[in-house]
C-alpha cells in the first residue's frame, strides 16, 4: 500500500551537505525525478503574527501560475499567541483536499518546531530559522537553515515592523527553492497590499532579501517545484462564506439579523459590505436593515417576523447558535414561516474546538425543536454551490412557507477555494403561493393552512395586503385550516399529517445529488459538504492503487431526493462517509430508508477536526473491504 511517504521519489547521491543540514549517510540530495506541481506546503507561525499576508501571497502566487491550489488554515480560537499552521497544496491534478503528508515543512515557531519536523514524511524538506538547528531531529529530511533574524533586520530598520517583515521573507525563500515565477509574486503582494503603496514597497524588498539569500547561499537538494500551467485560467479564488454572502445578496436578501459567532461571522460580515456597495439608494437610503442582535435567540426570533412580514431574511450561525434557535425554529415549522439560516458548523459539543471542522450539526437541525418537526436541509459541497445554494434557499423557504437551513462547515466557510466564477442569476425570484388583493376578489377569500393544490402548502397574504379577507392568525398553537385556535385531537392529526407531505413535497424541490456511476461496481460512495473533495480523490487512489472501482453519489439536501433510494438500492454495500463521531447521515439515511436496504450501509468517519483527507478514506474502505 502506498504511504504517500516521498522518499521512493528520490536517490542517494554524493554526500556533499553543503547548505543542507543533514548526516551525509541519509541526507537526500541530487533527485532523480522532479516532484512538479503535486506537493504541500505547511507554514508554522504563531497567531497574531501577521503571517496571513504572506500565506495568501504564496498561495495567490500559485494561482497566478495556472497551478490548482488550495489554502487551509488551522488556527487556534484566542486571539493571538497559539500555535497557528497554514497549509498550501499545489495539484496539478486538481486535487484540492487536505493532503495527509506535509511535502515542505516552513518552521516560524519555535515552540512547535520540534514537533512539526518530527511529524514529517521521510524525503521531506524543512526550512527554519538556523539558530533552531532542526536538523538534529530528523536525518531524513532535508532541512533548510535561514537566518530569518538577521536578514529581517537588514531589510526592515523599523522594529517595530519586523515581525510582519519577516514573514515576507520566507516568501522570498520558499519561491526559490520551488522555482516560484517571481513576476508572478510580486503581482500577488501589490494586490494583496494594493491600497499600501509603502507596505507593499517594503515588503517586496524582504521577499526580495529571502529569494537572494536562497539564490546565494542554499543548494536544493529536495524535489518540490513549480511549473506554469494554464489550469487556473478564468477562475477565481474566494472563501465559502464570501460565495454564500453574494448568493444571498442576489437572491434580494433585505432582513440580516446575526450574533457574532465562529466561524459564520465572516459570511454576514462580507454581505453588509455588499449590501453597503451594492444595495444603496443614489440619495444614500440603504434597501435593507443588518441587525447584530443580543442573542441567536433573538436572531431567529427577528428572521422569522421580517419572513412573516413578506421580507427575504437571514441569519448565519454555528452550533451553539443553532442550539439556541431551537425554540424558534419548530415555531417557523409549525407557524408556516419562512426564513433561512446559514449554519458554518464547528467541532463541538458545547464550545468544542471553535475553529476547527466538523459535519456534526446534521441530526440535531434535521428534527431542530421539540415534537415531530422535520427541517430542510441544503448541504453545499463546493464555494460555487455556497453561491447557489444561499440564492436557492430563499426561494424554497418561501415556496415551502418554511425555515430553510443551509449547512456548510469552517472548512468551506474560511478557506480560499478555487472555483468557476458564478452564474449571473438568469431567473426570477419564486416568492411561491401569496394572495394579492386582487386575487382575494377573485377567490372570494382563503383559509390560510387549506391544502388546495394537493402539494400540502396553503396560500398566504402578506401584512398590508388591503383587502377585508386577508388577514389570519398566525398561531405557534394548534389551529384549523382557516388558522383558528384549537385543540380537536382531528384538528391537529390533519395538520401534522399535512405538514408531514409538505415536507414529502420539498423531496421534489430540493437540489438533486450528484452521481458518478460506472455501472461496473457492487460498491457505493455516498459523502456530503466538504467530505466530496476528499471521496473524489480517494476514488482514483482505489482505482490506481488497488484497481478497485466504486461508485459515488453526493447527497445536496434532507429530505432525500429518490435517486438517493435508487442508488443505495442499486449497490451491494453503500459507505456513507462523514465527518461526525456518530454516523449521522448514515443515521437519517436508515430512518428514511425500506428496512430491506438498511443493512447496506456501512460507515466511515473523521472526527478529529482536521479536514478530511483522502488517504484516510482509502485507508478505512480498504480495510473495511477486506474485512
């Protein structure tokens, strides 16, 4: 089995170690094959560092290569000091999960150093600051030492500026020895740094002193580099929760009420500066209202009011938020209001990890409330789908007369994914069944919970309408189809059996999954959100490693859609891979399932935080599959 372990790449050459530290017995120089465009890189920094800029640089660098990239940032949840760890990968595969084995290790920590060179592949290379003397630890892997200090103080006279600075010079580093186009560096630090006309000088000239000293003074004797591809051309890179806040901005969001909480932040925090740009009145009158509320309680609270009012409205949240909506959310369900809630899920339970990973949210939102409520559930698994899911999701919120929950996680939420650039929307917005006045004539009145289509959603009018029939109770109590108050035991059976096919309804409404089908294999895939980036590489593992070919379906929404049924029916053994303790979707997949299809699924989980990586999965199915 291949370990992903790099040292089979290379051969034993002199013993020469000049400029790379190293026993000569071990140490790797001189590779016989080039490792182009298919490697990783991990920063090491400290939070707080400033070290973000820098990362993005590199990472930005790449792109502007026309190489596939991907960037994930692991950081702590205080607000500065901890151990911080960036990591880039470059595929020209396309492969954008998180790779298992770190490639190029940048050592910025001392604190971390030792471990971080200690969890290294063998044939790996490490770049540190030399007093560190890293190379004690390992050798077998090529370690890089760089007088980071005195170099940032020869290029930076200001002291206080030297710690930022001095990320910049690894940069500098890192693009020689991966032969970076440094015409491409610059251009990506003058865009990061382009309203800082003095910043961005400054920081050039330490790229520039970090590229020299490389050029002068070290010898690389490691595999790893660049070189120009056209894989990027007309994308675009963003973070999911950038792509979720324009698809909300497009879909004529007017109502965003939000509690400050990691890792959804960002996503309303990006939309108020659209809607400030976007969303204004030539005279300066902004069309929408952003409320930061004392509480998620309080949030939900205000998104369900502006939904019965007839406003488009929002809020974003994490777990510990989701919990507190609870109350809210069966009223929205019951109430037949509409509304929709972005849920960046996080490790929990409690504060969990508040920045790291998680597909843990699922069956606690899927039944969200007490008594029998059911929710529906949009589950993104790129930052495109972030774009057209948040557009989608006021559209069925308000065709369903219901809450709409749309689940991403802070892997998706607050990394830079490559992407297509997004569909200008080219359809209307469905504002489903309201009543205007002049329907109202024409109708000669309503009953506002009156299934009249066959499809369980009744009509609504929206407050305002002049008319003398338009107004109806909207009750969080039991009530008859003309929204009466009460308590008859049929009463409520009718209703709960209406609201049940209603949400059979939303099966045909809902995004439909994605399927990859050979029509050759015995063996399913199903995975969902950020679990699809690692499936699809793991597929071509199995199938290059172990000639083993599967099948692969992504579920996008809850309730399941029938091809979900088909797929499990049509396979021997199905593997529901997710990130989660407790098996949650394969969980939800057995209550919606026929008792003869249940005993088909088997389970792969990732619970550690990390994002899933695809060696994991390979790992585990080929275990399981032997077993």
């Amino acid at each position: 089995m291949a370990t992903g372990d790099i040292a089979g790449e290379l051969t034993l050459a002199s013993n020469s170690t000049a400029n790379v530290q190293g026993s000569p017995e071990t140490a790797v120089s001189s590779p016989a094959k080039r490792i182009v465009n298919d490697f990783s890189i991990q920063v090491a920094t400290v939070n707080g560092s400033g070290s973000q800029s820098a990362n993005n640089v590199l990472l930005k660098s790449i792109f502007g290569m026309g190489i596939p990239v991907s960037g994930k940032n692991l950081f702590p949840s205080n607000i500065a000091g901890l151990p911080t760890w960036y990591t880039i990968r470059a595929s020209k595969h396309g492969y954008v999960a998180r790779k298992k084995e770190i490639d190029i290790l940048v050592a910025m920590n001392p604190e971390t150093a030792k471990e971080d060179i200690l969890s290294l592949p063998s044939g790996a290379a490490a770049i540190y600051e030399e007093s560190q003397n890293l190379a004690q630890y390992r050798e077998d892997v090529l370690c890089y030492p760089v007088p980071f200090d005195k170099l940032t103080a020869a290029a930076c006279p200001e002291a206080k500026l030297r710690k930022l600075v001095k990320n910049m010079i690894y940069v500098g580093v890192v693009a020689k020895l991966i032969e970076m186009d440094l015409t491409v560096v610059e251009a990506a630090l003058r865009r990061q740094f382009s309203k800082k006309q003095k910043a961005a000088d400054l920081n050039w000239n330490a790229v520039k002193a970090g590229y020299d000293y490389a050029t002068e003074s070290l010898t690389k004797h490691d595999p790893f580099v660049l070189e120009r591809m056209h894989a990027t051309e007309g994308k675009i890179i963003i973070d999911g929760n950038a792509a979720a806040a324009l698809g909300c901005m497009f879909a004529g969001v007017t109502v965003v009420t939000w509690y400050p909480i990691t890792p959804s932040s960002s996503l309303v925090e990006q939309l108020i500066d659209f809607m400030k740009k976007y969303r204004v009145e030539p005279d300066g009158k902004a069309t929408f209202a952003i409320v930061q509320a004392e509480d998620e309680l309080a949030a939900v609270g205000m998104v369900l009011g502006a939904g019965w009012a007839g406003a488009r409205s929002m809020t974003a949240t994490s777990g510990p938020g989701i919990s507190l909506m609870a109350e809210f959310a069966g009223l929205g369900y019951f109430a037949e209001v509409p509304g929709v809630i972005f849920d960046v899920q996080r490790v929990g339970p409690s504060t969990g990890l508040p920045t790291r990973t998680a597909q843990a949210d699922l069956l606690s939102i899927a039944f969200l409330s007490h008594g029998d409520t059911k929710q529906v559930i949009l589950l993104p698994g790129s930052v495109g789908e972030c774009y057209e899911f948040a557009y989608a999701a006021f559209d069925l919120a308000e065709q369903l007369q219901t809450p709409v929950f749309v689940l991403s996680d802070l892997d998706i939420g607050m990394n830079n994914w490559m992407s297509e650039p997004f569909a200008y929307p080219d359809k209307p917005l469905n504002r489903g069944k309201v009543l205007s006045a002049a329907d109202l004539d024409r109708l000669g009145g309503f009953a506002r919970y009156k299934d009249v289509d066959g499809d369980a959603i009744g009509y609504r009018t929206l407050p305002g309408t002049q008319h003398p029939q338009a107004a109806y109770f909207t009750r969080g109590s039991g009530h008859n189809e003309k929204a009466q108050y009460t308590e008859r035991p049929d009463d409520y059976q009718n209703l709960m059996e209406r609201l049940n096919r209603k949400f059979e309804t939303a099966r045909t409404l809902v995004p439909k999954p994605v399927v990859a089908q050979t029509g050759r294999s015995k063996v399913g895939l199903i995975a969902f959100g950020s679990s699809d980036f690692a499936v699809i590489e793991s597929r071509d593992q199995l199938k290059k490693e172990y000639g083993v070919e599967t099948d692969y379906l992504r579920i996008r929404a809850y309730p399941f859609t029938r091809e979900v049924h088909d797929f499990i029916a049509s396979h021997e053994r199905v593997y529901v891979i997710e990130q989660n303790r407790d098996a949650q979707m394969q969980s939800l997949l057995k209550l919606d399932l026929p008792a003869s299809e249940i005993t088909k699924l088997r389970s792969v989980r990732h619970f550690n935080g990390l994002p899933m990586d695809a060696r994991s999965v390979t790992d585990e199915l080929i275990l399981q599959e032997r077993i």
